[in-house]
C-alpha cells in the first residue's frame, strides 16, 4: 500500500527506542558491551560464536566442508549466540567483535581473532589452502564474487527482508525499491551462472559458500517467503546453481548449525564434536533449550 502521508526528518535526530519492530529491543545508535559475561570456550583451536542466519551458515559451512576434505585441524567448537536476547552485547564478545555481530571466530592457537563473515571465509580458506584458487586469476576472480556477496547482501537482508518480511508496516516505496533491487542482483547471478557452473568458473569456492546462504535460500524458498512475490522460479542456472550446493553433504550439515528454527531434524544448536549431527543429539539439546 502507499504512504497515506509524508514524513519530514527533523532537523536534529533523535533515538526512539520503541521504533525498530521485532528488532527494536537490541538496536541502539551506540557500540560497545551492555553487560559483563565471559564466552564459553570449548576443546577445539576454534571457537566460533554464531547463529544460522545466512552469514552464520556461511562460516559452519566452510567448516564442514574442510572437515570433510580431512582437514583435521578445522575441528571447531560452534556456541550459540541468541542476538534477539542481546548476547552479542557481552563484554566477552564485543572483545571478539566489537561491532557486535554473528558470526565471530577466535583462532586460540594462533591467537587471533576474526570477525565479519568474509574475512573469516577468507582466514580460513588461507589457513588451510583449501576452496580459493591459487592461480592468481582465478583467485581474483572468486575473491571478486566473494566481495560482491558481501556488498549485496545487505540490500537483500537489511533491505528487501527487512521491510517485506519484518517492519511493523508495510510501506510501497521500499519494498519496491529493494524487490527491484533483489532481482537485479539475482540476475547477475543468473547471467554469471550460465556461463559458469560455480560463482568465478568451474571451481567451487568461497564465493560460492559465501553466495549459498543468502541467495541460494532465497531461490529455494526458505527466506522470507518471498519466492512468488519475487518469481525466484524465472532464474533457472541461479535454481540449478542452489539445487547443486544443497546437495553436498558438508553444506547440509553447516546450514544446521546453531539453528533454532524449524523442524527439529534440522536443527543443531551447538556443536562440539562431528557426532552432535546425530539426530537424537539434535532432539537433546532443542529439549533442554526448551527447558
């Protein structure tokens, strides 16, 4: 529907705490920690801190798949951070990231730590040589698809989902600014994709790991529930691309981790070691969630 009236910003702005809708209780136009609370540590070098939105899914997969590649030193504690509840705003976090956002990564080994979901795709992908290509071409070439995910993304999360799916109203003028927006970008990929049979060439990557959780979801109907809205139907080698991903295993397993949505079979809230994927493992922990 269209704006019934126009709204004039004031000369000087000022916070209203109760405006923001399901989010409006962990927004502020201020960082730093609202309170003092330690991070879990589990046995592994790698500790991540994160929840199963799409950038989340993006570092569990990654993950998985070095896991699956038989890279033992890729073994990873995965602790659920519930950002609604304002758990990004510890002090032990916000010395991890200090811009309070999922997902965040610390290498205790090697002492360091690592935040904004690219640049953790990246350490990890140089740590263990794997999923960037090395010839210098190629890996420009992925690095430029990685870089655009992370440019695009917000106008698909922040923009299109927010105010289709999560405002407190629903407005004409941004909705269709991002729709319009979220179609362009699907189309690049589209175009991308029929040349290609990953993101860059045929060298599945962490351009594609990185791409998956955000568009590939998108096409496949579990975000937003914006599948007719948007006709995801109309882009079939962005389909093709998604359906492909899906189906590898360490992909399947990765996009589970610290769930808390959905069919229990499908969440994983925390995992510490490969055998939590076990199904009543799932059960337990969704159980003492509950508790």
């Amino acid at each position: 529907m269209s704006e019934t009236s126009t709204y004039q910003p004031p000369r000087v702005w000022t916070w209203d705490t109760e405006n923001g809708g399901n989010w409006a209780s962990i927004n502020r136009p201020i960082a730093g920690p609202t309170h003092e609370a330690a991070l879990p540590r589990g046995k592994h070098p790698l500790q991540l801190y994160s929840l199963a939105t799409p950038n989340g899914q993006k570092v569990t997969i990654l993950l998985e798949e070095l896991l699956a590649l038989g890279e033992t030193g890729a073994e990873y504690d995965a602790h659920l951070i519930r950002i609604t509840e304002g758990e990004q705003f510890s002090t032990g976090f916000v010395a991890i990231n200090p811009n309070s956002k999922i997902p965040a990564l610390l290498d205790s080994e090697a002492g360091i730590r690592v935040f904004e979901s690219g640049s953790i795709l990246l350490y990890l992908a140089e740590k263990f040589g794997q999923f960037l290509p090395k010839d210098t071409a190629a890996r420009t070439e992925a690095l430029n698809w990685l870089f655009w995910l992370q440019g695009s993304a917000p106008y698909l999360g922040g923009g299109f989902g927010h105010f289709y799916a999560y405002a407190p109203e629903k407005f004409e003028y941004p909705i269709n600014r991002f729709a319009m927006e979220a179609k362009r970008q699907m189309d690049v990929l589209d175009r991308e994709l029929a040349e290609h049979r990953y993101l860059g060439g045929d060298e599945y990557s962490i351009a594609d790991i990185a791409t998956w959780p955000w568009y590939g979801n998108l096409v496949l109907g579990d975000a937003y529930d914006a599948g007719e809205f948007l006709q995801v139907e109309n882009y079939r080698n962005l389909h093709r691309w998604a359906q492909e991903i899906l189906a590898r295993p360490a992909v399947q397993r990765g996009r589970i981790v610290n769930r808390t949505k959905g069919d229990l079979s499908e969440q994983l809230h925390e995992r510490h070691d490969a055998s939590d994927f076990d199904l009543k493992t799932q059960d337990k922990l969704a159980a003492a969630s509950d508790a």
